[in-house]
C-alpha cells in the first residue's frame, strides 16, 4: 500500500510555466525548482548543516531563552489547570504523549524491507487546549504579553500564583486590550481560546482555506473572525495592519516572531524526558531522525532548534510540505529564503494540508534554519490522504492530513538520497539503533463529522 517516493501526476503544468517563470525567477537549484514547480515530490539536503555543540549559542540564540520559556510555562500551570481542566491530570502543563505506532510500524516496514530503527510518534493532534502543534507557540505568546501587560500594571508578580490572573481586577485589564493574529486556521484556534480565555479582546484574520468549523468554534468562544479571499500572507499582512493602527492591540506575528519560535523549541526538553523515560537513547551511536510538517516554518524550526540544543549533532531534522505550497523547500534550496514565494514559479498553494497552504516561508525561520535543518521534502495530496487513513485504521490516531507530512520521512529512507546522507553522517553502522520520530502536528479539534468524511466514512462506522 504505502510506497516509496515517486514523482506524482501533475506533471502537466505547463511546461512554459516552467521554463519561462522559472528560470527567470531562479538562477540556481533550478533541477529541483523546475520539479517543484511541476508538481513533483521533492527532497531537498541542506549542504550547509553545521556541527553544533549542545546548550550552546546556536543560530545567535543562547539556549537560556529556551530555559526562560520553560520558566514562563511553569509559572502559568495554576493558571492553565484552573482554567482548562483537561490539563489537570498534567497539573497544567501542555503536553502531548511519545506514541509507539506497532502497527503502524509493521506497515511501513513490510513495504520498505531495508528501514531499520524504532519508530515513534510525537502525538500534539492531542495536544490540549488547541489539539495541534500551536498549543505550544501560540498560547506562549499570548503568555509573554498577558504576563507583561499584568506586571507593568503592578498585577502580578513572577512569584505569584498565577491563578490570579483570573481575577476581576487582571480581567478589568486585559478586556482594555486586543490580541490580532493572521492565520490559515490552528494558530487562529491556540491563539484565540488562550486569548479570549484571558479576557482580551481577540481578532483572528483567516485565510480562505481555513476550515468553517475553525471559523464557528472560535466565534463560540468569543473571538471576532475576519475572513479574507487571499492566501495566508494577505491575511497576516491586513492583521498586521489593522494592529498597528490601534495601540491597545498586540499582533502575534507567524513570519516574524521570536516568542512563537521559543514556545515551540520548549518541545525539546519535554521530549528529552520522554525518551528517557521510555529508556530510548539517543547519543553519537542511537541517532534520532525527527520529521516535522512545516507551513511557514515556525512550528518545525522551532523545535528543530530546541531539539539541536538538546541533542547536538545526534539529532537530525527534516521538515515536510504538500507539494502544492512548499514554501520552506524552495526557499532553502534556492537560497532567496523568504524572498521568493511558491507562486513564484507558478504553484497555486491548494492543499488538503489546510495547515501548510502557505506560499512564503519566514525569515526568521529560514535564517535560523540555514545551519540546523538537515533538509525537507514534500508530499503529494494522495499520499497524505492515505497515511491519514492508515494511521487511523492501524493505530486508532485521528490526524488531519497536514500533520500526516512527516510519514513521509520514513518512505524516504529507502531512498539513495537519504542513503547518501547517512554515509555521509557515517551513521551506516548504527542505523539499526537509530529511532524515528513522526511529529504528528494536528487533528485533535477536527468534529467527528468532518472527521467522517476525511476518512472517506459514515459517521456510524467511527
Ligand atoms: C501550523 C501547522 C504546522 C506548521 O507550522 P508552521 O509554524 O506554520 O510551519 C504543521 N501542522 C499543523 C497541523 C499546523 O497547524
């Protein structure tokens, strides 16, 4: 059932689209631009990679702001656990399981007879809160501003119980400012219900190809929506916009945002535990290959960089997009990073991967990436769809096909590419002891029904 790569069906692009835009637009990395551009799966290795020592200075950041971010999260736990008690069994900390996915495994090793390792998967569709990767990014920045906006006027001290942030005087405080945020629909869900739950006033700019069940479960919850006919950049950018005119409003902004890519990189010392606890090494003999579904490259890069401080050069990360909107890969491979977008070389960004439809990757994250990532590769719609429906039917998971991308990592393992990689690595020796980790990114507030016809089921057969 499940494949390795091959290049997929829509090679019917025009090939003046091809060899006219593109190489206008690209001088270099244009085999692999001109296959993106045609609708191909591609894989992508970053030949810039650098060695790096752990906790140490990496991409211009030190590794204590990851342990600054750490802080920040437990001081919220009371907080968190008053206010969302599906938190309360973790006493108010946001974290998602280390799944082993037996079956799963079993199917992906009977169809790629060579892959050697474990495989785990990183469960953040169950995720509380947000039910994807963003409960870890968007709820930390709505807690940097709150936590700000509380202390200057005198509210809240660091070593307070934050409960109190629940008070009618920080409520009074919070209802006087507004929280904007653009989005093509689960940063909108984290940032919103975090936001609204505070007591801010919350605007969410949406894209068109966010889902209305996104849509309707934010206005339940008090967030004003706006929606929009463009893409997620013109969202982000009439956010940005309508924020800066107000200046009782604060603008959390995916492209750019430092706080975001810290919330994220917290990930990795959770998952440094984790592993531990399940008695999984990871060190120069166990490497971890980590795949990570990436949209503008917040989520991904931020973990990779808090999985770099925690794991050094025993870490390799890879980050996965649909191959209608592969942002991250085209910059990175042609090195215009954020300077180049998906249209560009003539792709119109429609995906099922309703989480990834972005046309342009982050600066920041693109720059800080350029020593860390070890490469990317991209996914044809139909494959995601049919590991979505596998990993349901196999392990009982639910995932929405954007978090589904980084299956593909392990396909890819049978491949010369990645071959070359790990000779190059000289991890050959050592792949048998080598753990896979999937990070499944998204799903957990899909509605039974839309979760239904996802999975191509009636509902009475869930
Ligand atoms: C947002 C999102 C991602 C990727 O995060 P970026 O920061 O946009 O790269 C991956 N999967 C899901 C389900 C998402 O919602």
């Amino acid at each position: 059932m499940v494949e390795g790569v091959n290049a997929n069906s829509n090679s019917d692009i025009a090939a003046d689209v091809v060899n006219g835009i593109v190489t206008d637009a690209v001088a270099v990395g244009s085999d692999i631009v001109h296959d993106m551009a045609s609708g191909k799966e591609v894989f992508w290795l970053n030949d810039k990679l650098e060695s790096v020592v752990p906790m140490s200075e990496m991409a211009g950041r030190k590794f204590v702001y990851i342990r600054a971010a750490q802080n920040r999260l437990l001081r919220f736990m009371p907080y968190i656990e008053k206010m969302f008690p599906e938190t309360a069994g973790r006493k108010g900390i946001i974290e998602s399981e280390l799944l082993v996915i037996p079956e799963f495994s079993d199917e992906i090793k009977r169809h790629n007879p060579d892959f050697a390792g474990r495989i785990l998967l990183k469960d953040d569709a169950h995720l509380p809160i947000a039910g994807s990767v963003k409960a870890r990014g968007g709820i930390y920045e709505v807690m940097v501003h709150a936590e700000s906006l509380a202390m200057k006027a005198g509210l809240l001290k660091a070593t307070d119980n934050y409960g109190k942030l629940d008070s009618a005087e920080c409520r009074e405080l919070f209802a006087k400012h507004t929280i904007q945020v653009g989005s093509t629909g689960n940063l909108g869900l984290s940032i919103g219900i975090m936001s609204s739950k505070l007591g801010f006033n919350t605007i969410v700019h949406m894209s068109a190809d966010a889902k209305a069940w996104k849509k309707e479960l934010l206005r339940k919850n008090g967030v004003t929506v706006v929606e929009y006919e463009g893409d997620y950049s013109s969202a982000v950018a009439q956010g940005r916009k309508l924020s800066a005119e107000n200046n009782m409003s604060y603008f959390i902004d995916d492209e750019n945002s430092e706080d975001l890519f810290l919330g994220y990189a917290t990930a990795a010392l959770r998952l440094k535990v984790q592993l531990f606890k399940a008695g999984i090494p990871v060190d120069e003999t166990h490497p971890l290959f980590v795949y990570l579904p990436c949209g503008v490259g917040g989520a991904p890069g931020g973990i990779t960089y808090g999985l770099k401080q925690i794991f050094g050069d025993c870490v390799h990360c890879f980050f996965a997009e649909p191959v209608g909107a592969p942002c991250f890969t085209l910059g990175m491979a042609t090195g215009r990073k954020s300077d180049i977008s998906i249209y560009d070389i003539g792709l119109d960004g429609v995906t099922i991967a309703d989480g990834l439809a972005v046309g342009r990757a982050s600066e920041l994250v693109c720059e800080a990436m350029e020593s860390l990532v070890s490469g990317s590769f991209t996914v044809c719609e139909d494959k995601l769809t049919e590991y979505m429906r596998l990993m349901y039917q196999k392990e009982d998971v639910f995932l929405e096909p954007s978090a589904c991308a980084g299956i593909q990592g392990l396909l890819l393992q049978s491949g010369e590419k990645m071959k070359d990689y790990i000779r190059k690595h000289e991890l050959t020796d050592c792949m048998v002891d080598s753990t896979h980790l999937v990070w499944a990114t998204g799903g957990g507030l899909v509605p039974d029904e839309v979760r239904a016809d996802m999975l191509g089921l009636t509902q009475k057969d869930m």
